[in-house]
C-alpha cells in the first residue's frame, strides 16, 4: 500500500481504501480499479492523492526516475542541488519539493542555468572588499527612517480608500460598491480581466463589476484592487538593482501559490494570501529604491558569500526586507493580517498568529526552489518545520499547486503587467 500522487496514479491501480477529496467528500470506493475516466475525474474533483494496493510510493518515484535519460537527471541533480544548499533535504516536503524540481528540469519546464545564477566562487573576497570600501560612512540604518522618507515612496492610492470606505458603510450593496471601483476606469478594466481569467475558471464570462462583486464577494474584490494599486505604486521605481520583470514574476508566482494552498486550507477570502504573497518581499524594492548602497552591499555578499540574502540584509543592515515590508503595510494601515504575513514571511514561528504566515512562507520557498523569477535571492530559503507543521496538509499539495500555479501564471502576468 502507498499513498500516492494523483498526478502519478495510473490506470488498473486498486484503490486500498474508501478515496475521498479534501472536503472529506465520498469519491470513489475501496478496492476500485482506477480507469482513464477515473483519473480525470480525481483531477477534477480536487483529490490530491490516494492509497493504492500493492504499489508503494517509493516504487512510483523510481518508475518516474526511471523513464528519463540518467545523464540528464544527475546534471539535473546537480544543479538542483546547488540551489537547494541552504534548505534540509532529510525533511519530507522538503524532499519532495527537490524531487518535483529536478523532474521539472529534466522534462525541460525550467530553462534556467544555475552554474551562471551562482557565480564563480574564487572571485568572492575581492569583490565584497571592494564592495566594503564602497560603503564608508553608509553604515548604519534606521529602518524606521527609510519608511518616513516619503520622497520616493508614493502614498497608497486614494481609490483603495474610497473602496475600503464603501465597504465598511453599512446598507452598501453590490452596486455601490461597483460604482467606486468603475471610478477608476484602467482597474475596472483590470479587475474584470482577472475574474474572467483561469485565475477564478468561471464557466460563464462575468461582464459587470457588480455581478463581479455579487460572485466573488467585496472583501475578496477589494483586496484584488489593493494588489493591483500596489503594483501600480511600484511599478514606477526605476532599480538598477533588480530586474522589476523578474521580481514581479516571483512576487506574483508567490501569490498564486499561497492562493492555491490558502484554499486547501479552507481559509475564507484566499485573494487576501495572493495579495500577501504578491507583496512579501516589498520591502526589498524599498530597499532597491531607498538604500541602493546597502540593498548593493546584500546582494554581493550573499552572492560571493554563498548565503542566503535575507542573512545578508540581517548582517549589513541590522534588520531584514521583511521588517522594512511589514513596517510599510503599516504605515499604509492595510489590515493586520497582510503586515503580519508580510512581516514573518521568513520567520512564521515568531506570529501570534503563525498559519497565514506559514503559507507565504512556504509558498515563497516553492517559487525560489522552481526559479520562477527572482527579488534577489538564488537560493531555496530553508522550510521551518514549525511553519509545515502548522499549514498541516499532506506533501501531495506541492505537486498539485505547482500544476495549478503553471496554469493560470502567464495569463495572470499579461492582465497585470
Ligand atoms: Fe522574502
Ligand atoms: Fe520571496
């Protein structure tokens, strides 16, 4: 018996046991032999995973291992190797996260090459002494102070405000609250692109915001107009330091993720985990814009240093992007719960409220280990077995929501940027 992936069941296995979804709902029963109909009915249904009789899960994976060119998967190994060098692979998801990405990258899904990401070892000391000559007399920092300069922060736009106002009226309706949003005529036109995209997979096109509004609800409509004024805010900082393409990529692969696991969760207003995960590493863009030296200084070290670069940033600077990002969702007085994920993206154990944390958290690891885009870091970060622990569903969920996350990311990225 083995509890096995859907993505890896195949036809003639002999479920071991009554299969039933993550509602607990009945699917199929004990001792059924799965057809081709089956399979595509589990995938519809939401099954992540099944116990099958007389086939173990290590068997599947060596099947899996075994139908692809041996030289390729130990280039493949690698590699993957390399990038997953700061993460624990004796821990489980951690493992099977390393798993997914190498046969990710030797089916040929994954383009990058990380011998160039990495860098050349030897040439390290120089490079961050320069780096240290560079930094005389921009030493210290107040993270408090790059909040209060507002120079090149621009504040949050007034339309979220208003939205936010309508909402909290009490007697709004649907249609109130569409008539502030239509103010804003380009994320109108955003908002319905989204609720029309394989992001919500409605079978029926939605043509009116107030029937978007009706379907999805206000709170979850005006937290997808705070992520996309946010983007807006940003997408104007000119960084020589960051490749905004690629950090938008990562910060909206993290969204989608922690969107897709949220509702594993069954966590109501999931589009409120997309907007955390579409935010978690803003701090590092105000870094980019505010403290380019420093922000410089981080990325080299972590670079030559072969470290992880929130470390860096806690070692030049004194604190990390994640408290600059916490403390700017503050100042903005977005909700409680966003600060609080943003915040403790990389160190859920330290919330009073750790599960939404938890999920950025590991949906920011799921996007650094498949190298969708970048914020800076080249490494998986390591998974806190507290926060896996605490999100408390089955390692089956990473495979699925990869699936997921391919399928709506392009056409997320083409309606937002
Ligand atoms: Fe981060
Ligand atoms: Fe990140």
């Amino acid at each position: 018996m083995g509890i096995i992936n859907v993505a890896e069941l195949k036809p003639e296995m002999v479920l071991a046991e009554d299969l039933r979804n993550l509602d607990g709902r009945f699917v199929l029963a004990k001792g059924t032999k799965l057809t081709k109909k089956h399979l595509r009915i589990l995938r519809m249904w939401g099954v992540i995973e099944a116990n099958i009789r007389r086939v173990s899960r290590k068997d599947v994976e060596e099947n899996t291992i075994a139908q692809l060119d041996p030289a390729v998967i130990e280039e493949v190994k690698n590699l993957t190797g390399e990038r997953f060098q700061h993460a624990d692979l004796e821990h489980p998801p951690v493992r099977e996260l390393y798993r997914l990405c190498c046969l990710r990258r030797a089916r040929g899904r994954s383009g990058i090459t990380l011998r160039e990401n990495l860098g050349p070892h030897d040439t390290a000391k120089k490079q961050i002494d320069s780096n240290r000559l560079s930094n005389d007399g921009a030493t210290t920092i107040d993270p408090h102070e790059l909040i209060r300069n507002d120079i090149k922060l621009p504040s949050l736009p007034t339309i979220y405000l208003q939205i936010s106002e309508a909402i909290n009226r009490p007697n709004s309706s649907a249609r109130d609250i569409a008539k502030v949003i239509s103010k804003d005529t380009s994320l109108s036109a955003r908002l319905l692109k989204i609720v029309n995209s394989t992001f919500y997979g409605f079978p029926s096109k939605i043509d009116t915001l107030s029937r978007a509004v009706t379907i999805i609800g206000t709170m979850q409509l005006s937290t997808l107009a705070l992520g996309m004024n946010i983007i807006r805010v940003f997408k104007r900082i000119p960084s020589h330091l960051i490749d905004m393409k690629s950090f938008w990529e990562h910060s909206l692969a993290c969204g989608i993720n922690a969107r897709i696991i949220a509702g594993y969760k069954k966590i109501q207003n999931t589009e409120r985990l997309f907007v955390a995960g579409l935010l978690h590493d803003i701090g590092r863009l105000l870094l980019y814009s505010n403290a380019p030296l420093h922000a410089k200084n981080a990325l080299l070290s972590a670079k030559y240093g072969n470290t992880l670069l929130y470390k860096a940033e806690y070692e030049i600077m004194g604190f990390d992007h994640s408290k600059i990002g916490g403390l700017l969702l503050k100042k903005w007085k977005l909700p409680i719960s966003l600060e609080n994920s943003v915040r403790h993206h990389h160190s859920p154990h330290r919330s009073k409220d750790p599960l939404e944390p938890a999920i950025v958290h590991l949906a920011d690891i799921m996007t650094n280990a498949l190298a969708r885009g970048s914020s800076g870091e080249r490494f998986v970060p390591p998974l806190s077995p507290d926060a896996w622990e605490c999100i408390g569903l089955s390692s089956n969920i990473l495979s699925s929501t990869i699936r997921q996350t391919d399928r709506q990311i392009e056409e997320i990225i083409q309606l937002l940027f």
